[in-house]
C-alpha cells in the first residue's frame, strides 16, 4: 500500500460525492471544470481507480470505454483520462499504483487501450508507445447543396436533445479510424472551446463541428449524422466561400481527396493491435 493514511476506492465516478472529487481534482490539477456535464450528461463508461484521504480523492486514473472503427473492423477499447496526483502526493508511486490497477482492468477486457498525453515518458513504461496523426487539407470545390445551417447551443436543452439523438444514430465517420464514442467529451471540448461551432446542417441530418467559421479555409473537427454527406456538400450547407479545408478526421467517407497530408504528434499513444498505425489517419479532437 502506497500510504497508511489512504485507501483505494474503485467504481466511484458514478455517485454524487465520488463524481464531485473527480471534478474538483481536474479543476485543480488541470482547470478544466467538468461539471457542465452534470447537465449535458456523464459518460456512463466511465471507471475510476482513486486513493482517497477520507472525503479527499488525492490520485485518479480513470477509464472509459471506446468504440472504435479501425481499418474496417469495430474495435471496443478503453481510454485513459483524468490522470492526477494532489501535489503534496507526488513521487510515492500512487500513479504507477494506479496505472497498473486500470491496466489489470483493461487487459481483462480488451485488447487495446488509447490516450493523449503531453507526456509521453510517463506511459511508455506502461507499454504505450506514441503514433502520429494527419492533418488532411487541400483545395475545395464548390459544392451543390443550399445554404442551410444552425448554429447550436449547449445552454439550450432542444439543441442538446438534438445532438444527442444524432449521436445515438450516427454512423462512424470514417471506417480506417475513427470513433463512435458517448458524447460527454465531444460536449466538454465545445463548451471549453468557444471557437468551435456546433453546426446542424437540417438537410443532411447531420452536425458538424467546425472551427472558425468565416474564413476561406474550412476547419472540420467531427461529423455525427446517420450518413456521411461530402465534404463539398458539407462546406455549401455551411454558406460555401471556402477555397480549402483543413480536416481532422479520416476522410475515406468524405467523398474528397486531400491534396495534402501533415503527420503532426497530437499526443496520441495507443498499447495494443492498432491497424491504422503507419497510415494517414486522425481521430476527430473532439475531446478534452
Ligand atoms: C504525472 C503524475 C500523475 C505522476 O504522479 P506520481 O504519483 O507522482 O507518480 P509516481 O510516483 O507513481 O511516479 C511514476 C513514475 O513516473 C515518473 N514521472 C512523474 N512525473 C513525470 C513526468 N511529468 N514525466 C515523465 N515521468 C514522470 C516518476 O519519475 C516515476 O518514475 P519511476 O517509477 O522510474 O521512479 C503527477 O505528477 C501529476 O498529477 N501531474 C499533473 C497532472 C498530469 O500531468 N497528469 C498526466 C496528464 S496525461
């Protein structure tokens, strides 16, 4: 045991006060406040490895559950978050402690689990090792469909319910990697991230978060809809006028050829079979 002073929880994030100290350990570890999704709506998935210090979480390592779709095969495999220490705990090993717990639990039921780090060396002794992620972008042609978008908003419970339904039916965006996963962290990066716009384009039946709406150059962070609409398409519902795209997902589905693709180390670490590696891919950065 790392400390006399603590016991290990697991299972927490789900009740009220476990749910409560994972929030107020990210706000203080990272300043990301999660509780808008007590509204919009926690992962399910979501397992927790903590130490505790009586009411006090002091270390977390949490896992959740990805639905992932990679190089034609659905894959469920787990992801890494909300890994912290309380300063005054560092270096007695309760991350490492914490690590090799989630990981038990991960290997026991799939064979592949994922993460984004700024800190790489910090995993690779777990076994992770790093994969670089494409950027896609190129000219844009004009596409055919009308004008017809609305921006959405997360403080409108119609808009969300909208969003929601959409993910409940939405179709992978891209078969060579992407993912299909509940919609806590898409939320959270568009309410963290005001730059980025929902945008529900009626005649597809689809949502598109895009970033900087009103340049020349169209930024496509994630598609959720049924069926995957071109990108022209995609780019005409939303006003047109854009001469290129930037996209940061998979394109096979877009119906677009990139004239050009930048590997960029986005963080990405995987452990386990990952078809994809070695090939031009992106997992949409809809998460935090
Ligand atoms: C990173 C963090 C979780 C480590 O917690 P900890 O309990 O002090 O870690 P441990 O004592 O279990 O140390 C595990 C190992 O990681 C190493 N380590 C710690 N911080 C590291 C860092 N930033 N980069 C690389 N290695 C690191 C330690 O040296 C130790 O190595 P060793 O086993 O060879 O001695 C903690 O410092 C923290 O909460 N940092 C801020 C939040 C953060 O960065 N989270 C990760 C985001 S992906």
């Amino acid at each position: 045991m790392p400390s006399p002073d603590l016991d290990f929880r697991f299972g927490f994030a789900a009740s009220p006060e476990g749910g409560a100290e994972i929030a107020r350990l990210i706000q203080d570890m990272f300043a990301v406040d999660v509780t808008p999704l007590d509204r919009l709506g926690h992962d399910p998935s979501v397992v927790s490895f903590g130490w505790w210090r009586d009411v006090e979480l002091i270390a977390n390592v949490s896992l959740y559950q990805r639905e992932l779709w990679l190089q034609g095969d659905r894959v469920e495999a787990f992801g890494v978050q909300s890994v912290a220490v309380r300063p005054a705990w560092r270096g007695r090993g309760l991350f490492h402690d914490l690590m090799a717990r989630a990981l038990a639990y991960a290997d026991a039921r799939a064979s592949l689990v994922v993460l984004t780090t700024g800190t790489p060396d910090l995993y690779t002794p777990f076994g992770f090792r790093q994969v670089r992620e494409t950027v896609f972008s190129g000219p844009l042609a004009p596409g055919r469909a009308l004008a017809n978008h609305r921006r959405l908003s997360l403080a409108s419970d119609r808009d969300v319910a909208l969003a929601r339904d959409l993910f409940a039916r939405r179709t992978p965006v891209s078969r060579v990697c992407s993912a299909c996963d509940h919609p806590a962290l898409f939320f959270l990066k568009a309410v963290e991230d005001p730059d980025i716009a929902l945008m529900h384009l009626p005649d597809f039946d689809a949502l598109a978060a895009v970033r900087a709406i009103g340049e020349p150059t169209l930024t496509l962070l994630d598609v959720v809809a049924p069926a995957i609409p071109p990108l022209e398409g995609i780019a005409a519902a939303l006003g047109g006028g854009f001469a290129s795209a930037r996209v940061f997902i998979t394109p096979d589905r877009l119906a677009w050829n990139p004239a050009q693709t930048t590997s960029e180390d986005t963080g990405y670490m995987v452990r386990g079979p990952y078809l994809p590696e070695g090939h031009a891919f992106m997992l949409s950065p809809m998460k935090v």
